[in-house]
C-alpha cells in the first residue's frame, strides 16, 4: 500500500505556472488628498489574518513533491542490498556517498562565484563537511565544541531573529557588532576596536553575508575579504549562516558574478601569511542546508569549515554516541543530487523566486513613501525584502493597525533587532521598517496581500500625520 501511495503520479500542479504581473488595482498616493484613501475592507471580525507575509516558509506547492516521489520510487525500485545499510547508524561527519555527492554539487553550484584576487585553491585540504540536521543545529553544535561559557558572539543587527537563543542557551553573551547602516557591518570600525583600540575580540562572530535575513543585502568581495583577514588574524571563529547562498537570482540587465562563499577565503594569503589554518587561530565557518534549495522536512544541512572544527564535531560526545545525523534522510538527498534532481529543482525555484520578488517590489514601488533596501543590489536572493517607512511610522504600531484593519501580517523591523532597547540611530532605523516575505502565500494572494498592506500603510499613515 505505501509502495503504491509513492509511485502514483502526483496531484499537484508543477512547480512554475504562468503568471501576470499586471496588477487589477493600481494603488494611488494621496499626496495632495484629490484621492480618497480606500477605506479597511469590511469584514465582519477584526484581527482575522487574511495574509501573512511574516513566516518564512515555502508555499507548500512549491515543494519538490515530484521530485521526492521519483527519488522514493528509484530507491524502492532497486535492490535492497543498496540501501538497507541506511538503515544503521551511520558515520559521525555524515555518510561517504553523501559528503562526496555534496561537495561536488556546490563546486559545480558556484564555480563562477566572485573571489576577487583570492587565489582558488584545492578545497578537499582546506576544508571538510560535516552532516548536520539542519543550520539551527550547526549553530548548537558549534556553540557546544567550540566555545565555553560565558565567551563573547556578536551578531547583526537586524538579524535572523530565532539565532539570539541559540548563543544564549549556551551561555555565551551576546554583543552587537559595529553597524553602519542597518544590515551593514562596519568592518573598519570593528578593526580599529580591536586592533587599535585594545578591545578584546569575541570568540565567534554570526553573520549572513549572502542575502541577508532580513535585509536581503550581500556582502561584497571586498567586504568578505577584509572581514575573513580579521578574523583569522584575531582567533575569531567566524560563523557564516550562507542558507541562502545558492537561492539567488540576476536583476540587472547584465551578468554580475556572485560573491563567493566565506570559506572560500581562508585562504586568504594577506591574512595568513602563508601558514595553515589550525586549532590556535580563528577561521570561517559556513553553516547551510537543504532546507531552503530543497525542503524543509527532510532536516539535513551541513557544516563546512577547516579539519579542526570537523574533528570537533565529529569527537563531541552525542554525535559519537548516536552515530551520526540522520544517515536515511541522507541517502535520499545524495540520490537527489546524483539524479540531478536538487539542481533541476534549484533552477525553477530561482526562476519562481526571481518572479515573485519582482510581483512584490513591482506593487510596493507604486507607493513613493516606501523604499525597499535590496532594490539597488546587483543580484537578488533569498525569502525576504525589507521595507523602510518614513521615520515618523512605528512599524510595531503600524502592524498593530494593519492586522486590526486589514488582516495583513508582516513582521515588524524590532522583532529582527536583537538589542531593541538600544536607543542608537541603528536600532532607531530599525524600528521604521519590515520584512516581508515573498516565498510562502501562493501567487494570487502574495499580489493581493501586498497590495493590501500597501493600502493598509497609506490609511495608517494619515492618522499620524
């Protein structure tokens, strides 16, 4: 019965359908108050979500359901003897087939990314994988291995707004890096504090360098270069979230390379004089997963860094104890990527990605008051896009009217600031914007929701005036 519940063709529609982008309503500015506002849409509760554009989640049909049944189909279908093995504990890292078929996959994913100067090297000496079950585990993991209580991370701010837990129920005291913008570091005041200052470096640094959560910028190559330099030069264990890595799109009208992964860059020749990166210096860490390029179900992710974290990782006690992560799931993923299935999927998921950000920033431009911070970069990527309002909008008291009025929910931009008591141009910016996200309501109501936050904005506006 479950063989036949597997192998039977699916119900679901594919994963791209035509779409158009041209909008049924336009959405006006009231600049000189000729147009009259539209008024909240009658319904007969209030604070019923109609649309939320707060979780950041696949839309279900988007998931690769095809994809899945023809790998649990060629799986079924083979002898036994090829897979019952699965079925055991399995090696600390992560199974062989798997770790190979990784890493295979990502030289050939980002064999064009941007390295700048940086001499590309033979990463199978510099860096190794680790299998985890997603990057909330990578992060515990190497809370766990690498650091003791009471050591220093300093995060972003904004940031992903669950990652602050993670350090503080390993007991690490969590500090702001120097910001210059929201969703920029200041790498230059970060080194003078530092190196010229004499103020003592944490122990690790978290951030996400390629289209972040929840601004949706990237760092550039000179950027990654001069950050990585640092931290080697200082011991800090530099831990890069690159979930989104892979989940880009081009949005200019020419090719613009993108920049390369934080790994990449250890081997950085100003920052390591040469010498091999060992247990007494700091490194990049990359931590990422399939739940963003594939699904978030199957729970298998990865770490990749130099042999002293992999060693780390693969001694610590429950990892030993249990035999490794989820080494099943694992054989299924290491058939997607042999059967070319991860990359066919990964290129229509871009495709729909592209569009569904373009269908939002097309409707929330209409509306001149609201800018959005990734709209200049070079190439998008990524669930979310960051909405800036005029500094006299709390966008706390804003979603407050929103969901009220207008059934639309998004996330406010202090829910992502990590120090939100903080009373500094950095967390003041923040307190003026949003996320939105543009992967999990299907496509008719991510263009109606957007628009109805766009008039939700437009009415609130005018009782703070």
């Amino acid at each position: 019965m479950l063989l036949r519940m597997l192998l039977r063709p699916p119900l679901t529609q594919p994963l791209l359908s035509s779409f158009s982008f041209s909008t049924s309503r336009l959405i006006h500015c009231s600049m000189s108050g000729d147009n009259e506002l539209p008024p909240p849409p009658s319904s007969p509760k209030k604070n019923v979500i109609r649309y939320n554009l707060y979780r950041g989640h696949p839309n279900i049909d988007c998931l690769p359901q095809s994809e899945m049944q023809a790998i649990m189909s060629s799986l079924l279908n083979d002898n036994q003897d090829s897979w019952k093995k699965y079925l055991n504990y399995g090696a600390n890292a992560g199974d062989e087939r798997l770790l190979s078929a990784l890493r295979s996959f990502l030289l050939k994913r980002t064999a064009d990314d941007d390295l700048g100067e940086v001499t590309p090297c033979d990463d199978s000496t510099t860096s190794n994988f680790f299998i985890t079950s997603g990057v909330s585990h990578g992060l515990e993991l190497l809370c766990s291995t690498s650091t003791n209580h009471g050591d220093e991370v300093w995060i972003e701010r904004p940031t992903y707004f669950l990652c602050t837990q993670i350090f503080k129920s390993n007991g690490l005291s969590v500090k702001s890096l120097p910001m210059s913008t929201p969703g920029k570091i200041d790498t230059d005041r970060l080194i003078d504090m530092v190196e010229r200052d004499g103020v003592s470096p944490p122990k690790m640094i978290y951030i996400i360098p390629s289209y972040h959560n929840p601004t949706g910028l990237s760092m550039s190559v000179e950027e990654r270069k001069k950050l990585a330099s640092f931290a080697v030069r200082n011991g800090v264990l530099l831990v890069c979230d690159e979930e989104y890595h892979l989940l880009d799109f081009e949005r200019g009208s020419y090719s613009n390379p993108r920049p390369a992964g934080m790994v990449r860059f250890n081997t950085h020749t100003q920052a390591t004089g040469g010498d091999e990166i060992d247990n007494n210096q700091g490194c990049c860490i990359s931590v990422s997963s399939f739940t963003k390029i594939f699904a978030p179900g199957v729970r298998l992710g990865w770490v990749e860094a130099p042999p002293f974290i992999i060693e780390r990782l693969s001694n610590y006690g429950y990892i030993d104890s249990q035999g490794g992560n989820a080494p099943f799931m694992g054989s299924i993923m290491a058939n997607a990527i042999e059967m070319g299935l991860l990359d066919s999927y990964l290129d229509k998921l871009r495709i729909e990605y592209k569009e569904r950000y373009g269908l939002v920033c097309g409707i929330l431009q209409q509306e001149p008051r609201l800018s959005i911070l990734s709209i200049d970069e070079p190439r998008g990527g990524g669930y979310f896009i960051w909405v800036r309002f005029p500094p006299t909008v709390n966008a706390d008291e804003f979603l407050t009217y929103s969901i009220e009025n207008y059934g639309v929910r998004f996330m406010a931009g202090t829910k992502t600031n990590p120090f939100p008591n903080d009373e500094d141009d950095i967390g003041t910016a923040i307190k003026s914007c949003a996320r939105i996200c543009f992967a999990d309501l299907n496509r008719e109501d991510l263009r109606k929701g957007t628009e109805t936050f766009v008039e939700a904005f437009q009415s609130y506006i005018t009782t703070i005036e």
